[in-house]
C-alpha cells in the first residue's frame, strides 16, 4: 500500500495490524509475519508478508 507523506496514517494504514492483534486467534484468516514500511520522496510505503492457514484456497 502506499500513501503521500503529508497525509496522515489510520485505520486504512493500520487496519490489518491492530486486527491482527484484537482477533482471537482461533479464526481463521492470512496471519501477518512481517511488516516493512519505508518512505521514498513524498509516499510512504507498507508490504505485509502473510501465510495462509492450511486448508484456505481463497484463489481457486
């Protein structure tokens, strides 16, 4: 995801973390592995690396 520098961060920004945190962690869903975030003239920028439970083939 990325964003202008000057626009601030929030839900949208946050959003997967947080729930990532507050979610039990028996439903099932991508767990977050890594977040990277960095900024490169005037946008910042935020990859999450994700794995899949066993079993979900959401992409079929």
């Amino acid at each position: 995801m990325s964003q202008p520098v000057d626009k601030p961060t929030g839900r949208l920004w946050d959003g997967t973390t947080v729930a990532e945190a507050e979610m039990p962690r028996g439903v099932p869903r991508p767990r977050i592995l890594d977040v990277l975030e960095w900024r490169a003239g005037e946008h910042r920028y935020r990859a999450e690396h994700r794995l899949l439970p066993v079993g979900i083939t959401w992409w079929r």
